[in-house]
C-alpha cells in the first residue's frame, strides 16, 4: 500500500506554516487521518501538533553558534539541510511504517533549497523508495502578485522548483482573504494567466528592446506549455480548501487504493419508516 506525501515547499513568509495547520485542522473536520512533519530547523512557531520534527536532529540557532562553523542564518540552515541529508534515518525512524499514511513536510523558506541544492531532490528519492507518492505544493504570497512582473519572477521559482524535483505540483496563491474585493477581481486573471496578453498589456513599460524580446520568450514558453497554474487558498473558505486538496489528492492518486469503508449506520431508525412505501409506486385508487 502506498503513503501519500505533501511537500510544502515556497519562499519564506509564503504561508506554509499557516497552511499546514489550516489543513489539519480541515483534515480533521472531514474526520481524514493527516499528519505533519517540520522540516524547518529555524521554525519558532507553529501551532499544529507534528508527528515528528527536524529540531530533534538540529537546530539552526546550534550550528551558527558553533565556534568552528561560524555560520550566519543562511549557511546555518544550508549547512543543517545537509546534515538532514546525511541521517534520513532519523525520518524514517520516526515516521514509522504506516500505511495509507498521509504527511505534510512544511519545509524552510529559502528557495536555493529548490532550485540548485540537492537536499530535497534527495528527500523525494528517499520518500519514493519508503513507498511515498509525493505531491509538491508550492506556495506563493497573493500580496505580491497583483503585478506581472511580480508574477512572471513567483512563477520562475514555482518552475524551478517543479524542474529540479520531478514531481506532481500543485501551485498555490495564499492569503486571498487578506485581498480587497477589487484586488481579487484583478487577481483572477493571474490564476490562470494568458501569458501573451499579459506581456501585450504591460510592454510598453519596458524601455529596453532586448529585456522586451526576453521577457516575452519566458511569457511565451509559460503559455505555450500550460506550465503554471495556481489555485487559490483563503484559510476562511472551506470549500476552496477541499478544492485545493482534491486537486493534490488526484495528482498523487488518493483514495484509489483506499479500502471501501461502511458507512456508520444511523444512530437510532424512525419507527415510522414503511420500506415497501418508499420503493413500491404507489397506485392511487
Ligand atoms: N490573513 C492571512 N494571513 C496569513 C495566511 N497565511 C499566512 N499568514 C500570515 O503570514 C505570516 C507568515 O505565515 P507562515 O505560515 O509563518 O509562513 P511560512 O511560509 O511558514 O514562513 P517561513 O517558515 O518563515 O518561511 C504569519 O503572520 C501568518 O499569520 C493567510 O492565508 N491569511
Ligand atoms: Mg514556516
């Protein structure tokens, strides 16, 4: 049986901390089984209950106080990443072996982790090899994407991250409860962009003839592959979020291998239900 995983991967501040708590906390109004592991060895707060986290194997703060690293907060957490890489023991100690399991791994917030690092190609790998269908979920500030260019620069890290690990992505604008509704209404067009005309609208901004011609070759490629697209998250619509997480589900085949559960029989029947009224036509006289 295989164990479903989300990556929860986006620049620092992005959401991802808020959104993995918000889905456990919808997981478990839908009465589903999620469970999340930290793999931010800078976090200081989260306020979701983890099944396991990486501060137990190291901390930022111990590797940049080390005398004989001398790391600031980049290469500390650089340096703590690897060390992750080197003792993933340690994960599957203590994920265990579950199946159906399904995890969120809310990870750190600097984006060399997803576009020239090793570390999470390798964590993927490893996941795969413990039977792990992996879906990453890449999340980008909705603040930031009322412009294009803005927004051409969120899609280059969504992309980047969706070309170095190889796996399913699900991208994700958060905050849309933070919008006014005319910059909701705007922000409509960037969800599932027509690149080209995106580009027509703003050019005339761009003074330079070749950063024109460049620009519009990125808008181009994003189009022609239907490359990126992004669904919107407010934690306060329920039903956006089911939305989010059945798009996940299907792209890493949820439920299909799932046993058929009974459903739970009515507590107590009506006594007055007549069965042969409900399934015989009635004739009238
Ligand atoms: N209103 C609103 N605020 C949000 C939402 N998501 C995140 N925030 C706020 O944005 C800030 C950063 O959120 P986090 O969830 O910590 O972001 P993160 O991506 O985990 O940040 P790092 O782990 O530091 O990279 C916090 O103050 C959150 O309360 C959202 O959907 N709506
Ligand atoms: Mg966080």
């Amino acid at each position: 049986m295989p164990r479903y995983a989300q990556l929860v991967m986006g620049p620092a501040g992005s959401g991802k901390s808020t959104y993995c708590s918000t889905l456990i906390q919808h997981a478990e109004a839908i009465n589903r089984s999620v469970q999340v592991v930290n793999l931010d060895p800078a976090a200081e707060h989260f306020d979701y209950p983890v099944m396991a986290d990486i501060r137990e194997l190291i901390m930022v703060d111990d590797v940049m106080e080390d005398e004989s690293l001398r790391f600031g907060p980049n290469g500390g957490l650089v340096f703590c990443m690897e060390y992750f890489a080197n003792n993933f023991d340690w994960l599957e100690e203590s994920l265990g072996h579950v199946e159906d399991d399904y995890i969120l791994f809310d990870c750190p917030g600097q984006i060399e982790l997803y576009t020239h690092l090793p570390v999470m190609r390798q964590l993927v790998e490893q996941l795969q090899q413990w039977e792990f269908r992996v879906c990453g979920v890449f999340l980008v500030d909705s603040q930031f994407m009322v412009e294009t260019f803005k927004f051409i620069s969120g899609i280059m890290a969504a992309l980047s991250a969706m070309v170095s690990l190889e796996i399913p992505t699900v991208n994700i604008m958060t905050k849309m409860d933070l919008l006014s509704p005319k910059a909701k209404k705007e922000i409509e067009k960037y969800l599932d962009p027509d690149m080209y005309s995106m580009m027509e609208d703003n050019s005339v901004t761009i003074r330079s003839k070749k950063f024109k011609k460049l620009t519009k070759a990125i808008c181009g490629l994003i189009d022609d592959y239907s490359m990126v697209r992004f669904l919107p998250f407010d934690r306060t619509d329920e039903e956006g979020i089911n939305i989010v997480l059945q798009h996940i589900d299907f792209s890493i085949q949820y439920g299909e291998d799932l046993e058929f559960k009974e459903p739970k029989e009515p507590e107590e029947e009506p006594d007055n239900t007549n069965y042969d009224d409900l399934f015989q036509d009635k004739v009238e006289d």
